[in-house]
C-alpha cells in the first residue's frame, strides 16, 4: 500500500545550472484580499454588531442562496457542522446512516456527532459516489429497520443526481442529506433534501472556515437556523430546539461577501487551468473525471491514472517535485478512528481509491507548469 502523500515544495536545482524551478504548488486557495473584506469591515465598524445573525450575515446568507437557485442557505461554522445540523434536524439520534466509505473524513466525523451509527459502504467505480441503487441493495440484504439516513457524497465537487436521490427519499421515506461539500461552484437548485456545503479556504467559493445547509423547504431553514443559535427561535431566548453555537461572526460574512464578489473571475481562471489539463490529456490513459471543467469546476483537480501505472507516475511525480495527493485517502474505513465501523463489501471503493490522485491545481498555475505535470501522467 502506498502512504498518503505529503507535498512536497522546496525548490528544485536542475543539475548544475543555477535556475531554480520552484515547483507548482498542489493548492492555493483563492480567498479574497484585505483590501476586498475592507468595505465590508467599515460596516462592522459603522453597525458595532459582530455577530448573532447581524446585517452583514443577512446579506451573505441571501446572496448566497440567490447564487446558488435556492431558497434558504443556513451559514454555519463550517462544512462538518452544516452535515451535523442536518442530520440532526432530520433524522432519529442511534439510528444507522449509510454513507460511502470513499469520501473525505469529515461526512464520517459528522454522522457519528450526529449521534447516528455509521454504516461504510461502496461507491459506483464510474461517478465515485454512492447511487440509490447501490443503497437499495444494501438495504435488501440488511433490512431497513434500522436504517435512518442516508448521506450521498458529491466527489470531488461533482453533479450528484440531485432527481434520483429524490425519488429515492419519496419511496423509501428515508431522509437523505447530500455532502456537497465541495460542490459550491457547481449547483444550481436542489431538490427535497438538505444539500451541505463547505465554504473552507481549499473550497470555491472560500471564507475561511465556514459553510451552509441548503434547503427548499423554509421551515427547516428555520429550525436548523435555531440550531446555530443555541435553539431559541425567538426573542424570549428560550431554546425550543437542541443545538449550539454553530454561527458565524459578522467577520466572516464581511469574507463571504468579498468572496462572492471575486468569485467569477476565481471561476474564470479555474476554467482556463482546466482546459490546459483536458487538452493536455486529450488521447491519454490518465483521465479527468466525467465532465470536469466543461459542465462544472471545482477547487481540486483529481485524475485517475491506470492501475498498472499508479506507482511509477508517483514516482515520477516525486522525482520531479511535483506535488500531489490522495485528497480522500483511501477510504473512511482506513482511517484508525473509524476502523471498528461496520462496511459493506467495498470492492469499487478498493480499487479506485489508490489511483484517484489529486494534481495540482489552482488559479494561478501557468500553461508551462500545467504541461510540465501532464507530461509526467500516462
Ligand atoms: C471539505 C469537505 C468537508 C468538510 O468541510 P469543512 O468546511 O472543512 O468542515 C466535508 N465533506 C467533503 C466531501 C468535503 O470535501
């Protein structure tokens, strides 16, 4: 098995010669600068409000949900918390949640802090994500009476079927909450179940640390409001509801707002690093996954390199400093807080997970380093 890679960035020397090649970075967020967060910041100044749902977080909320088609964006304290609060609003504490074992750590954290029980199981080898198929499956060989939730996973930033997980929820009755964590950049509208987003720095759009629930229906949006604020729902501070302080600061929508502000041109330039890599690997062994940077983009570039391949492009990657990694590991189950969950057979799960490798890639990568890195892929 291959470790988990650490980048790799100091300069390299290319033989004698005193040029320096710095090697491209694998990440860069693309936050936006002091001078950007400035206006905003002099509101906050000018209100002397700094946060329990101020002006300033109003305005991120709205223009959010507005960016994205939806009715109700809930900002939360990030995108952990987001499927936290979901979860917590929609489904019965100790039951079983099925999730796919291939996805970032973060969906396994928040289930089990949701007080439901995990339940690992595979992913479509094709879409890297969890299909309702692959569910009802599971649930015909388990039974469902124990099952709660189910929790699909946008890969990588991905389209999920948003359709099919609705006809899922409406004929089994069980509450589905999408991670999107990834996928800010990508959706337009959602359908009946809660859509989670991440608004981290590594994510597009980036606010630091932050992140949303997603919903449709303006009653939940309201609940899992409450939830951010210790559940009080009106003005006699009594908590009608469990939850926490899940808000953010007036400081971080003031962020929100100059990050939505910048965030076309961020698109614009992530599209254009985008087309370099489809050219470049136009005809190649190494694929980019289905529709990336056509029909949707998201801050992490992750290709799959054959498996008879994997170990010598690391290698070669490595030897020419070229950053790169597996963003999801290899799998929720590998990791040694969750090794004693229950998994289904994850047969898709194993053999994809070693060669999905995450590239670098950001707004700033030049042609010449984009057609540095796919010279190294098969
Ligand atoms: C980023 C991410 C999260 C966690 O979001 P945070 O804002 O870092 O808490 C959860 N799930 C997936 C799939 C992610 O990519």
């Amino acid at each position: 098995m291959m470790p988990d890679h650490v980048a790799y960035t100091e300069p390299l020397r290319q033989g004698n010669s005193k040029t320096v090649i710095r090697p491209p970075r694998l990440m860069k967020p693309a936050m936006p600068t002091a001078e950007a967060i400035a206006p905003f910041l002099r509101r906050i100044d000018e209100t002397g409000i700094y946060s329990n749902y101020g002006p300033l977080n109003a305005e991120f909320r709205d223009r959010l949900a507005a960016h994205l088609g939806v009715a109700a964006a809930v900002p939360t304290s990030s995108g952990t918390t987001a499927l936290e609060l979901a979860l917590r609003a929609t489904t019965v504490a100790g039951s079983v949640c099925i999730l796919p074992a291939y996805t970032f750590i973060a969906t396994a954290h928040a289930v089990v802090n949701a007080a439901l029980v995990p339940l690992f199981v595979d992913v479509d080898p094709d879409m890297l994500m969890l299909s309702p198929k692959i569910v009802e499956r599971v649930i015909a060989e388990r039974g469902t009476d124990d099952v709660g939730a189910v929790v699909p996973v946008s890969a990588f930033g991905a389209p999920v079927d948003i359709a099919a997980w609705d006809r899922f929820r409406s004929a089994s009755g069980l509450p589905v909450v999408i991670d999107a964590a990834a996928a800010a950049s990508t959706i337009l509208g959602i359908g009946t179940a809660p859509v989670c987003l991440s608004l981290h720095a590594t994510k597009v759009p980036g606010i630091g640390e932050g992140g949303a629930v997603l919903t449709d229906d303006p009653g939940l949006a309201e609940r899992i409001t409450a939830m951010t604020g210790f559940g009080f729902t009106g003005a006699a501070r009594m908590a009608e509801l469990r939850g926490g302080n899940y808000r953010i600061s007036e400081y971080t929508a003031a962020t929100g707002l100059a990050a939505l502000d910048i965030l076309p041109g961020v698109l614009e330039q992530l599209h254009r690093v985008a087309k370099l890599y489809r050219e470049g690997l136009e005809g190649r062994e190494t694929a980019l996954m289905d529709g990336f940077g056509a029909e949707w983009i998201s801050s992490t570039l992750n290709v799959r390199i054959p498996q008879h391949r994997v170990e010598a492009t690391l290698g070669r990657l490595d030897d020419h400093g070229i950053p790169w990694r597996r963003w999801w590991s290899l799998g929720c189950h590998r990791h040694a807080a969750f090794a004693d969950v229950e998994t289904t057979p994850l047969a898709a799960t194993e053999e994809i997970a070693p060669r999905v490798i995450g590239v670098p890639f950001h707004k700033d990568l030049r042609e010449d380093e984009v057609r540095r890195i796919v010279d190294l892929l098969p």
